[in-house]
C-alpha cells in the first residue's frame, strides 16, 4: 500500500513557465494521473499555449480566486470553489485577467497521464506544447 501527504510548496515550481506552476505528480507516487498547481498573478496565463489534447481529459479546480478559460465558442468565468471540465480534442486556454483583483490558484488533473498529447492550437506559432 502507499499513501502520501504531499506539501505543494515544498515542489519545485517548473523554471520558464507563465505563472507559477508545481507538478505533484511525482511527488505524490501517482503515474495514471497528472497533477498540477498554478498560481497565476492578474494577467498571466496557466499553459504555454492555446491547446488542445489528443487524449488527456482535464478538471480545473479553482481554489482561489476566478479563473477564465477561453474556447473557441466562448470564455467562461470559472469561481473559487468550482471545477471546470476539458474533454479531449477541445481547446482551451486557461487565465488569470488583467483586471482580476489577486491570484488565482488552480489544481489541475489530466487523465490519462500522457507525453506529447498537447497540441497548440489555430495557428500558435508554439507548436506541440506540454500544457
């Protein structure tokens, strides 16, 4: 059996990123599932890139504060407290706005656990990009 407490300031955040992002994956044993904290100030965005995945379903879980995800057909506000669902192939950009009054801090999960599913979308000079 394992079990694990894990303290998600005690993970390095990953270095050249947009806002503040700790991968508790691995320091929480798991390897079907990715997990990921964002801290994102007013005006930074949570991925590299407008994306989109081949086969990784995501849930956003906004801790604190208001998060906005773009999408094609629209933006939606997403609260403190609730969960916003990505399915496959759909794009999305997830962000703090400019004008928000503080952080927003998010934990994100994406299953299955897979390398090279996110794929920049229309256009984004960035190309394949890890979310």
């Amino acid at each position: 059996m394992g079990y694990r407490v894990v303290d998600p300031t005690e993970v390095e955040p990953v270095p050249d990123r947009p806002c503040e992002l700790r991968r508790v994956s691995e320091a929480a044993g798991l390897s079907q599932l990715a997990v990921n904290r964002f801290s994102a100030d007013p005006g930074e965005q949570l991925p590299l890139a407008y994306h989109y995945h081949d086969e990784q379903e995501e849930l956003f879980y906004v801790v604190e504060g208001t998060l906005a995800v773009e999408t094609p057909e629209r933006t939606y506000e997403v609260p403190e407290g609730s969960f916003f669902a990505v399915e496959p192939k759909s794009p999305q950009r997830a962000y703090n706005p400019d004008d928000a009054g503080g952080t927003v801090t998010v934990v994100a999960v994406g299953a299955p656990a897979v390398s090279g599913d996110a794929h920049a979308y229309e256009g984004d000079s960035e190309g394949e990009t890890d979310g």
